[in-house]
C-alpha cells in the first residue's frame, strides 16, 4: 500500500472552516516545495480567502492558481484540466467548507481513480464533521485520509469512539494526527497587519529571516520534521468503490 509521501495529488476538503484545510495545504506545499524539492502546484478553490498566494508569491517550486468553486460552473472540470497541465508536480488542492453542492461524487471518484489522487478530509470534535463524512461515506465517496488538525485530547477521544471510523474502516494507519503549531509562530506567519513583515514557514526553516526569534524557528523545523514523518508512515486508504 502507497504512502502519502508516494502521492502527487492532493484534495484537501471538510465540512467547514477554521478546522484546518489550508493549514494542511500550507505544510504539504512545504513538504514537496522545500524537503522534496519538486515543483508545487497550490490549486486554491476557496473564493473567500487569497492567503496562498501571498504567503508564496515569487517563491521557488510553487505556483499558486485561484479557480473559486463560488464562482465558476465547471470549477471540477477546469481543475483536471490544471492538473494535465502538471504531470511531474504535487497537487494540492484547497477547498472552502464543504456544502451539499461543492463536493460532487463523480470528481471525487475521478480524482481517486483516473488522476491516482488523495482525498485528505480534515476534521474535528463537532458532531457535524462527523455527519457530513458519514453521509458521504452513505454516497459511496472514495475512502479519504483523516486529518484531525490542532487536536486536543477531548477531540481526539470523540473522534476514536465515532462509528463512522468503524463504518468506514478507518484505522491509524491512515489517520494523519497533526499536533498543534505554537499560536504565537501561526500568528506571526500569516496574519501580520504588515504585509511585507510576514513570512513563510519556509523561510523560517531556511533560515532566510535572522531577525526572527530562534526559538520559532526551531518551533517550526521540528514541527515541519515531525509531519515529513507522518506522511512518511501514513498508508493511503484502498480506494472503496462498489460501482463506477
């Protein structure tokens, strides 16, 4: 069975806000970008939100396209359209908060099946994260990866004790445990009121900003190491289809 880090193609998806789905896209695109250094292909689908493309304007190995699924009819379409475009690239794909219209089964198959890809659902505590995958669990969507993004031990045992982990047959070995960067370094990286004062995860790791208190830094290569070895070790679902 494929590891993560065997993978090229991302869809990084969850039922709402705020739990994670871009935090995870940013540590991928660092992953493939700086310790792989492969070209990176950041497909940004969230009309609300342009922080991808600041935080890696003019970076090396990483492109940056904006195709908000608010807005364009044929947002699927155009994407597997991207993505022929790349073939030798990572993929990622970072998508809003899922409605009943912004996840559509036919893709999510295609996506598994014709383009090889990974489904990474971010998650939480909050029943209705847990709802939603059931319910595509129900329609037949391809087996994801489960990523639990600032876990606390409260969210952790609702999430072990969730029938849908049974239903789904979910075990650790595909469940991507992402422990929580230090606040004050999240702050500093991405939500500074002085554009030209923030910086990348990137940088930070390479060292590029002397300025910066040493103990972020070493927050954040030890937090980058630490997920270059999950997705080292984490097994890709089997893909779950009864009929296409």
């Amino acid at each position: 069975m494929k590891k993560l880090k065997d993978k090229r193609r991302f869809l990084i998806t969850g039922v709402k806000g705020g739990i994670g789905k871009t935090y995870t896209c940013y540590l991928l695109a660092d992953y493939f970008s700086r310790v792989r250094n492969m070209l990176t292909v950041i497909i940004n689908c969230d009309a609300k939100h342009n922080h991808l493309t600041e935080v890696y304007k003019g970076k090396p190995n990483i492109e940056v396209f904006n195709i908000p699924m608010e807005k364009n009819n044929d947002v699927y379409g155009m994407i597997l359209e991207g993505v022929n475009n790349y073939p030798d690239a990572a993929v990622i794909i970072d998508t809003p908060g899922q409605t009943t219209n912004s996840m559509e089964l036919p893709f999510a198959i295609a996506w598994v099946t014709e383009e090889e890809g990974s489904i990474l659902w971010v998650t939480g505590k909050d029943p209705s994260c847990i709802d939603v995958l059931k319910t595509a669990h129900e329609q037949n969507m391809p087996c994801p990866v489960i990523v639990i993004q600032k876990v606390a031990m409260e969210e952790m045992r609702v999430w072990l004790n969730s029938d849908i982990r049974k239903k789904y047959g979910i075990s650790t070995k595909n469940e991507l445990y992402i422990p929580e960067m230090p606040s004050s370094l999240w702050g500093k990286l991405f939500w500074s009121e002085d554009k030209s004062a923030r910086i990348t995860l990137r940088e930070i790791i390479e060292d590029e900003n002397k300025s910066y208190n040493m103990m972020y830094r070493l927050s954040a290569k030890q937090y980058t190491e630490t997920f270059k070895g999950i997705l080292e070790c984490v097994e890709v679902p089997k893909i779950r289809i009864q009929e296409l």
